[in-house]
C-alpha cells in the first residue's frame, strides 16, 4: 500500500522543501508543485505531489489519527 502524507512546508532552499510533520522535520522534493513556506503539501516517496488548502490537509490528519486510534484499540 502507498500512503500519502500532508505535512506543513518550514523552509524551501532550492527545489528541496523543508516539511514538518506533526513536529518531525524531513525534507522532500518540491519541483513538482508550486509552493512557498506555510503551505501544506501531500508527500509520498520523498516527493511534494500535491498543494493542499490547510482545512483539508487538517481533515486529512483527522481521519488519519481516527484510523490509527482504531487500529491500536484492543481487539474483542
């Protein structure tokens, strides 16, 4: 399965874009899109595929934590 992930862009030097992740820094190719520091990218395999508005890229997190929070629950 492949997993897309969005993460808030800190730093831009080149075409290399500082994300942060909930508090985790990586960094990721952003030659793919148009984007400047404070937008929220969507990252998958070290590459910016996508510019996402920050209501939906807080959505997309939201499900994310729901499903982890399932998953981690005790099974019946």
């Amino acid at each position: 399965m492949c997993l897309a992930v969005p993460g808030r862009i800190v730093r831009i030097e080149g075409d290399t874009g500082e994300i942060d992740f909930g508090g985790v820094i990586r960094k990721a190719n952003i030659s793919m899109v148009e984007a400047k520091v404070g937008d929220w990218a969507v990252v998958h395999a070290g590459f910016a595929i996508e510019i996402m508005d920050e209501e939906e890229a807080r959505d997309t997190l939201r499900l994310w934590n729901e499903v982890l929070k399932s998953e981690s629950a005790p099974s019946r």
